[in-house]
C-alpha cells in the first residue's frame, strides 16, 4: 500500500478515479442543475459562472451532464470487465487445467473470437439489439475475454506444475480446493492487470459506440455521446467536444497507470 | 515386500508438428524395498532417478510394468488411500508451500480426513519432531529460510503418516548446517520405525551416510543395487568408479 505514494503517476490516477466515482455516485447532489432540463434561450454558451463547462445546443448544462455520464461510463467499465473476467478466468482456467481436448478445442474457439474485428463485432450486434446501455456492456464484455482467457490458461498450465499444487495433490485435497486455493490466488495478479487495463478499454469502446450514435441513448448522456453532439458544432462550441475528451482521456489514462503500477507490485521481477 | 518394482519403463513423448521426439527415462527398472528400509538411489541428471521418484509418488503415469503397495497394484488404489502410503518432499523448498496461504492451512490438508480431534496436540508434536516451533503455524512461507521450509514440508507430509517417503533432492539447496538438519530429521524418522524413505540425489556423499543400501542409475537403468560399502569398493563399472571418487577429492 505504501508503495503507490511513492508511483506519483499511480497515485494520480487514484485520486482522479475516486474523484469520478464520488462524482457518479453522488451525481443529484454535486450536479448543479437537471441534466436533460433545456434551456433554449441558453444555447451553446461558453463556460462561466452560471455553467461551468458551458451549454449544449439545447441549452442543457454541460457540467451537469458529464457527471451523469460519469455513471454510464464508470458503470459500463466496471460491468463489462467483470463479464470479461468471469468469462476469461473460466474458459482460461479450464483450458489450462485439463488441457488435452478440452484445450484444444477452447483455445481454438478463442482464436475464432480473436479473429474477429472486435468493434465490428460489437456493431453488428447493437444493430441486431436495441442499442442500450446494458446491452453495451453485455455485448463488450462477451467480446474482450479472449486475451485474458489466454493469459489465465498460460499461467494455470505453469502453477499447476509447481511443488505446492503437486504436493496437494499427493495430500488428496479435492479438485475445488486444489483449483479455487492452491492455483486460482496465484494467477490473479495478471488477472488484476488486465481487468484495470480492460476497463479503460471498454469506457473507451462505450464512447466510441456512443459516438457513433449505437452507445446509450438521449436523454441520457454519456461522454461519448456529448462528445458525438459536439462535433456538428465544433467551430463554434469548442468546449463541448473538448471537456468530455478530456475527460474520457483522464479517466482511461488513471485506469492504464493502476494497471501498470499493479504490473509493478505483482511482479518481483522488476 | 512392502514396495515391489518391477519392469518399469516409461517414454516421455514430445509432439512437434510432424514428428515425434521420444526419451525413454526408464528402461526395465526392478527392485524392491522392505518396510522400514532406507535407500538412496544415485545417478546423473538425466538417469530417470527423480522419473521413477515421481511415479512412485503418483504424481506422472507409467508405460510398462508395475509398481505394487503391499502386494497390490499401485493403480488399483484410490488418491486418498495412496496418499496414507506415499509422500514425497521436493527439491525446491521455495516452491513446496503455496505462498498465498499461512502455514495452518497447509498443515490441515495433511490432516483432513483424520479422525482424531486433537489436531493441535498432533500438529504441535509432528512440528516438535522437526526441530520447529508451533508458534510458525501462522506465518506466510516467505518468512522462512530455505531449511526451514524444507523441514515444515517434511512436518506436513508426516502428518499423513506415509508408509513411504521419498525425497527428491531435498537437500540441493540447502547450506551444511540445513542439509545436517535434515538428516537428523531423517534419522529420527528411521529411529521411530515402520516408514521407509527412498532418497534420490546426485551426491554420493550425503547418500552414503543416509542409508545401507544404494541404488544407481544411468540412462533409465538401475546399473547397481547393492550395499553402500559394496559400492564403494566397486572396481569394475567406471561409471560408479567415478562416482565414488567424485566424493573423495
């Protein structure tokens, strides 16, 4: 724990994430007005007083919106890597406990889901579903597990080698046993690294679906989205495409320092 | 016969794209052990001795042959009854323990399925057996010394009460003071009775003074098996001509 005072970039990150995550949370009590109340007399106003980061082209506050759209993002994030996680460890645990067939043949269906464009992927099935929040982080989750899953089993098929797990297994411990305490708690650092990572990515991919009109829907907002409202008035509102840029890029960026300050903390190596 | 070995052979195989690599570990290997009895078996890397240490112990599968517990096959038996007969202490102290867990935990797979109560009293005496403390039972294994890990192996293989121990290289590691230690521990296991330990090692010296009897190996083949002075006064094979004198200079 002392350590990441001393990873000022970590540390940074820390702070700017639980700032985002207050902010979600408390989000009717910090959000100085209704988020999808309009204003039309107040339209693409620049910051000031009265609007901290200025209006939309329906004269709602911007301010108010992104800390509503913190939710979406901060919850997409979280929500979509659990899945991944879940999935991953699962097929990647399997994988390199049983090897042989069962190997085989999940280790050649991930490679199916390697192939595919992700984001193409994801596309293709918003279009087929509604396009809604849910379904975004379903679908990024079920998506994104294939390199987890990979790292999982190489880790499983290098630990389940090891003395302990060997000497547990000549104790008779049962197979949940063996799998759950003796080899899944020595696998989970690369797993922490990658969820932390992965969640920069999928706020990154719900922005970039959202940009493109197939994310979350109005009223409800999400940076992704502001950030796509922005673009038709870029020349003259730069400030609507500007803080939510800021902010996804923030957010993303604190997400890949924890992971990278995990590597460090997980790896004695370096 | 406590322990009956014989014709055992074992190929490990490695698949490439087109072809196959094979290495035959061990080629027609019989002996026999009694209860009780000591043994070290001696060899090179690559003679087979830690293979055959590892199908003893259940933990790699075997080709041709049979292996026999007190007159029945080895395969025939079920894991947990196995793990009453045969344990194994590995010659990486510092991967034995799982690091994720204290010391207790450990200790208690060793003692599941037992049916006394007083798993303290157990635990405390076995722990006192090796020369340790009971006050370690709530450390992490990265608190240890390399000697000291390897004996709460050993205490928690003996909490089992195998019928045979084998130990694979466990002294590899260790510095002089450890490696006299856990000869001491082996020592008063033997003084105890009815356990017998199967020690495999590359150094001749720590095996003569360990037991009566040595088997060696070369190439996946027991080339003698005999008592350890008879050992030493070989004047025939080169190979265990060498060995020996490894040990004088």
């Amino acid at each position: 724990m002392k350590r990441i005072f001393k990873n000022k970039a970590a540390l940074a990150g820390a702070v700017f994430i639980a700032l985002v995550i207050f902010a979600a949370a408390l989000a009717p009590l910090i959000a100085p007005q209704d988020p999808s109340s309009q204003e039309l007399t107040q339209r693409l106003r620049p910051p000031s007083a009265a609007h901290l980061l200025g209006t939309d082209d329906l004269g709602r506050d911007v301010f108010s919106r992104m800390i509503y759209g913190a939710r979406v993002s901060i919850s997409v994030g979280f929500f979509a890597v659990l899945i991944t996680v879940v999935i991953g460890c699962f097929i990647g645990m399997l994988s390199g406990y049983f090897g042989g067939v069962t190997d085989s043949v999940l280790m050649r269906f991930t490679d199916i889901m390697l192939c595919f464009p992700t984001f193409f992927l994801i596309l293709i099935v918003i279009a087929f579903f509604e396009p809604n929040i849910y379904n975004v982080m379903i679908v990024i989750g079920l998506t994104s597990w294939t390199g987890l899953a990979r790292i999982v089993r190489a880790e499983v098929l290098s630990v389940r080698e090891r003395e302990f797990v060997l000497a547990s297994k000549m104790l008779a411990v049962g197979k949940p046993r063996l799998f759950f305490v003796h080899i899944l708690p020595n696998v989970i650092s690369p797993i922490i690294v990658y969820a932390a990572i992965g969640i920069g990515g999928a706020i990154l991919t719900e922005s970039g679906l959202s940009f493109l009109g197939l994310g979350v829907q109005p009223p409800m907002s999400s940076w992704g989205q502001i950030l796509m409202q922005g673009k038709d008035y870029i020349y003259i509102a730069w400030w609507l495409s500007l803080f939510p840029g800021i902010a996804i890029l923030l957010t993303v960026l604190s997400f890949n320092m924890i992971g990278e300050f995990l590597r460090d903390v997980f790896d004695p190596k370096t | 016969m406590f322990l009956e070995v014989a014709n055992l052979t074992k190929t490990y195989i490695t698949k490439e794209f087109f072809s196959e690599k094979k290495f035959l570990a061990l080629d027609d290997v019989s002996f026999s052990l009694n209860e009780g009895e000591f043994l070290s078996v001696i060899g090179s890397s690559g003679s087979g001795k830690t293979t055959l240490g590892r199908i003893l112990a259940n933990i790699l599968d075997f080709d041709k042959g049979s292996v026999k517990y007190f007159g029945k096959e080895m395969r025939e038996y079920g894991t947990s009854e196995l793990s009453g007969i045969v344990q194994m202490i590995f010659q990486n102290p510092y991967a034995s323990l799982n690091p994720k867990l204290k010391i207790r935990s450990s200790f208690m797979e060793g003692l599941a399925g037992a049916k006394n109560s007083d798993t303290e009293g157990i635990i405390e005496k076995t722990l006192k057996s090796v020369g340790l403390e009971k006050s370690i039972l709530d450390n992490y294994p990265h608190q240890f010394s390399g000697g000291q890990r390897q004996r709460i192996a050993v205490a928690r293989i003996l909490l089992k009460k195998p019928k045979l121990i084998i130990a694979d290289e466990p002294f590899a590691s260790l510095d002089i003071y450890s490696q006299n230690q856990m000869l001491d521990i082996f020592s008063g296991i033997k003084k105890y009775g009815g356990v017998s330990v199967m020690l495999i090692t590359h150094d001749i010296a720590a095996a003569a003074r360990f037991a009566p009897r040595m088997i060696i190996m070369d190439s996946g083949r027991i080339i003698k098996d005999d008592t350890t002075d008879n050992v030493f006064n070989e004047k025939k094979n080169e190979y265990i001509m060498e060995l020996v004198s490894s040990m004088e200079i």
